[in-house]
C-alpha cells in the first residue's frame, strides 16, 4: 500500500498552528492545538464588486478583474455610449464611444480595446457595422464589418481580432467568421452552428464560441474551436442559454448568467468552466442571474457587470478560483448609538471614534451629549459646555475638535470653539465668523474648517493652530456649505456640498486646486482619509432623497465603491477613519429614526486561505 509520502511527497506534518502561506496547498497537517487533521484546498465563489456608475445590459466588455472594461448598452430609452473602467475596487468613468450602440462585441483589454457591430434603437438599423478603438482614454472609428451584425461573439485583441456569429440583415442569424488585422476585417470559413446571442473567448488562432441562441429553436448549448482556420464543434455546454458574460481562453474558459430564450423572464446564475475538453459545472453561483452582462478576465479570476434579471442592474461581481477565501469589500453593521441624532461633531477612527452634539427629536433643540465607539459599541462621553447641531468635527477620540454650529433657536450660527481630551470638553478661542455646515478636517492641534454658511455659502478656509483660529486667505474655488474634508492642513480635500455639487478641491497649505470630480454628487454627506486615498459616501442626492453612494479618491481619479445598506444625510460631520477602514455614525433620512441611530463600518477586501478540517463523514 502506498504511503501519503510516496503519493505527495511530503510527510504528514504535526503542527501547532495552521500554516500561513500558499506552500501548504495539498498538503494534510496535523493541528496540535485544535486535535484535528486538515487541508488547505481550492475554493471558488463570487463576491460582490462596486456598482456600474449606470445601471444597463446588452453591454461590451473587454479586460481583466483588475483592469476591466465596460462599453456602450442598454440604460433604457435607447443605446448609451458612456463607457467606464474597473480597477479592481471600483469603477470610473471613460471616454465616450462615437456612435452609442447595444449588443455590441467587445474584445481587448482595457487600454486597447475594440468595439464592433450593435444597434442603436428599433426605429435605426437594426444591425451596425461600425468599429471603434479604445486607447484608455478616448474612442477612434476604424474600418467597418464586411457586414452589419449584432449579439456577435468575439476573442483577440486589437491587432488580431475575431468576431462571429449574430445577427445580420434583416434580422436572421448567421454563422458568418470575420478577422480583424488592426486594419481591416475580412470573411473567414463559417461557424458550424448558425446562431446569435453568443459568447467569446481566446485569441484570433485559438478561439471558442458557446451557447447562444438558435432562431426557432432557442438556447443552444454547442461549443465550437476555432484554429485560426477553421471551427470544430467540440463536447456541448451542460445547460443551453444565450447571453452569458465569457472570460477566459479556448482551454480554460468561463460561462456565466444568462437566459434560456430572448422572451424568457428567467435568468440563470449559473457558472459553467470549460477545461479545452469538457464544461463543468462551477459550485460557484452569481448572487445576481442576469442576462445580457458583461464579462472579462481569466479563468480563475473573472468579472461580472451590468445586465438585466428583470430591470437594468448596475451589479458588478468578481469570481476567484483560488486556495485564498475573498471576503469583498462592503459595509456592515455596526452597534447603534444611543439615541436618533444628526449633525454632530465627529472624529477618529473606525475603532476609536467620538461624535458630540447635534439634533435629536422629539426635542426641537440641540443637545450637548458625546458618544464613543470602540469598534464594537456605543458608550457615553462627557457633555459639550454648549449644545449645538451642523458642528465641524476633526481630531480624534482622545483629542477631539468641535467647531462652530447651530445653536438653535439663537443664535443659528455660531462661533463656539471645544476640545475634547476623551472625558470632558474645554471652552477654546473663537472662530474668526460664525459659522455652520463647514466641512473640517486635521487634528486638535492642526485643522481646518472651510466653507460653510455664514450665510449665505462661503468659500473662506480657517485655520486652527491649537490656540488661535485665522483666516488663511485662501478661499475656495466654490462657495458652499454642506461640503465634506478629508486629510490635513497641508494636504486637504473637500468634495460635493449644496447645492447638490460633485466637484472637488485639493489644498496644499497655501491654495486650493480644483480636480477630478466625484462620480456621484454629494450633499451633506460623510467622509473618511486623506487627500490621496479618500472616500464620500452618503448625503442627499439631486431628487431631493438621501444616498447611499460611496466614492473613492487615488489623488487623481475617483471610482465607485461598495454602497452603504441605509442612505442617510447629516450623519457625523468630521472624517471618520480612513478610506478602507471608514465609520458613518447616525444621521437622517426617510428611514428615520432608525437613520439617526444606525452605524455602519466599511472594510477593504480581505484573503485568507481555504483551510478545511477533515473529518470522517
């Protein structure tokens, strides 16, 4: 009999801990400490990803998990244009396509990509021929199809493109093969199985083709090869559909999502992996089955976005085949604070934070009350000397800064100045002017407070020096109040404010800059970080509800990122934590009183290893 070190070839290891590192992959170990045996083994599973900036299906795609790349489709109404990029956190907007198209094929990565054939509407040609080329920043027309066509499936790059199947006019499927030389396109032998509503995958010389949809007969499991030549049909998918979201190569691909027939209302959640022989069933299932999504990346490592399971979806999600478990990015549910509140003070870190003041009901008055967050839960702090609502908040929890507010009923506006030492408030020098709904940001030594409504909005910049408050002088580029900061006072940044505003500044210590706005436009909203690496989420949107959009800033550009469970505005005015690491505290909203209670706390995508026990059943 043979032993597991003659199959292996390694002993079976006694172990008081469980190995941190891929090396044990396969292995089986002995945990001393817990009595048992175990395994570390390959999981597969999707996690949830940021939203799509626009909800829409019948998309392009092109790219990786952490490079994808999303094109033209379906928003309602008619065909869109708009473009946006995934960088592995969330998603930021692009170039624009020339000609807004649906159904449209994608194939590339994301800085050269390809967009080829679609339809704009039912009242415009039902096919197109056009071709455009995506450098990373902006779309070019190129030389057109030899013939107009639709729901296609495509593989390659942009110097070596393919694209096949679809629809043609009028309206029929057609088995047609094109290559493209990053010049021309060019006819090639035909697909075996006439269909459209395909998906791609490979390269111009070692391509696949799967499912789709058959006119008159419905959704098609057939698989077929391409060498560079010539198509082969090959072993057949385990469950006919159209409309999938593809990645992968001709030997390691993915199908994913999609639908039985063009009418059907049901979708599938389904995951199938292709080997270069055979489909397998994934164990791994969408949370969202859609049809009519987009599709990237690998086999091991793919995405998922848009499409419809009923309506538009904006969902994006990630797939991981990998000996590591992803726990993806999102917000969760924190212990809830004390009593309903909105409009305080805030500051800390996720683990260590502190907000005081604010506006409760059912008093029509502010209150003076602090609370504590230990990561965990709620505990009271000592009072402010002077209740107040739409406070400045920056610092932390054992060394807090609260500035300005509404001392409601008189006066509204006020030039209050409080420190906070973890137990007690002391009464500090004044504000320059009276002022509420500023955004601040820095430490009880160094802050600042900017903007506001003195009224009307302002664009002053104060500056605190753990003494005296000074006007710097150096104004904001746009007045407004209902801004929020994030950073320090050399390195500041405030985004969004009323009304409704998504623009953005950068402060240096002796100027403000305007940069990249925000994708979403934030009123009244919270934040977290640092000028390079912020996040705002939350606050009122332009309809006159609340949000629960969340944006993350690089220094440069911003993306989408996970939304919060509960929109809400007002909640604590001062950044909480940083921008994977964030805390939202209270606030208000439709959903009040439950909004002024709640806290959520944001955390970063994590990896851990599969590590299993073994046992006898």
């Amino acid at each position: 009999m043979s032993t597991y070190k003659n199959l292996i070839g390694k002993d079976v290891n006694f172990l008081t801990t469980d190995p941190d590192n891929a090396q044990a992959e396969g292995q089986i170990w002995y945990n001393s400490t817990s009595n048992v045996f175990k395994d570390l083994i390959v999981s597969e599973a999707w996690s949830s990803g940021a939203n799509l900036l626009t909800a829409r299906a019948q998309v392009g795609s092109a790219g990786t998990q952490t490079a994808g790349l999303c094109f033209g489709g379906y928003p309602g109404g008619t065909a869109t244009g708009l473009t946006e990029e995934y960088g592995g956190s969330g998603w930021g907007a692009g170039g624009t396509m020339t000609t807004a198209r649906r159904e449209v094929a994608g194939l590339g990565i994301q800085t050269a990509a390809l967009a080829v054939g679609g339809f704009i509407s039912p009242s415009a040609p039902l096919q197109r021929d056009e071709t455009e080329l995506y450098n990373g920043t902006s779309w070019s027309e190129q030389n057109d199809l030899t013939t107009e066509k639709r729901t296609s499936g495509a593989a390659g790059t942009t110097s070596a493109g393919l694209l096949f199947g679809g629809l043609v006019p009028p309206n029929t499927g057609t088995n047609q093969t094109e290559e493209w030389d990053g010049t021309n396109w060019s006819e090639q032998n035909n697909l075996n199985t006439t269909r459209s509503h395909l998906s791609g995958a490979g390269t111009q010389t070692a391509a696949l083709g799967f499912g789709g949809y058959i006119p008159g007969s419905g959704g098609t499991t057939a698989t077929e090869e391409y060498d560079g030549s010539s198509w082969t049909t090959v072993n057949s998918m385990n469950t006919a559909r159209r409309s999938m979201g593809p990645a992968g190569t001709q030997t390691a691909a993915l199908g994913f999502g999609g639908s039985a027939v063009p009418a059907s209302p049901t979708t599938f959640n389904a995951t199938e992996a292709y080997d270069g022989t055979t489909w397998s069933t994934s164990p791994a299932t969408l949370a969202l089955g859609r049809r009519d999504l987009g599709g990237c990346g690998t086999q091991p490592a793919a995405l998922a976005f848009g499409g419809n399971d009923g309506s538009n979806s904006a969902s994006t999600e990630e797939y991981n085949r990998s000996i590591n478990v992803v726990t993806a990015a999102a917000w969760s549910s924190g212990g809830s604070m004390s009593a309903y509140r909105y409009g305080m003070a805030a500051g800390g870190i996720q683990t260590a934070a502190f907000v005081g003041g604010g506006y409760t009901t059912p008093a029509p008055d502010p209150v003076n009350v602090t609370e504590e967050y230990n990561g965990s839960s709620w505990s009271g702090g000592g009072n402010m000397n002077t209740a107040r609502m739409y406070i400045g908040g920056s610092g932390t929890q054992t060394a807090g800064l609260a500035s300005g507010g509404d001392q409601y009923p008189s006066p509204r506006y006020s030039v209050l100045v409080e420190e906070y030492d973890g137990s007690s408030w002391t009464v500090q020098n004044t504000l320059p002017a009276a002022n509420k709904n500023m955004g601040s940001c820095g430490t009880q030594t160094a802050s600042l407070n900017i903007g506001g409504n003195l009224p009307p909005s302002t664009n002053v910049t104060n500056s605190y020096d753990g003494t005296n408050w000074t006007n710097t002088g150096h104004n904001l580029n746009t007045a407004r109040h209902s801004l929020r900061a994030a950073g320090t006072t050399t390195a500041a940044l405030v985004n969004g404010g009323s009304p409704n505003l998504n623009t953005t500044e950068e402060y240096n210590g002796s100027s403000w800059t305007s940069v990249s706005n925000s994708l979403n436009t934030f009123d009244a909203h919270a934040s977290a970080g640092t000028q390079t690496a912020a996040a705002m989420f939350g606050g009122g949107n332009p309809t006159g509800g609340v949000s629960t959009d969340h944006n993350q800033y690089d220094g440069t550009t911003w993306v989408t990122a996970p939304s919060l469970a509960l929109g809400r505005y007002y909640a604590g005015m001062g950044p909480i934590g940083t921008s994977t690491a964030a805390l939202m505290a209270g606030g208000n909203g439709p959903s009040s009183p439950v909004a002024g209670i709640a806290t959520e706390e944001f955390n970063e995508a994590t990896t851990a290893l599969n590590i299993k026990t073994i046992t006898t059943s």
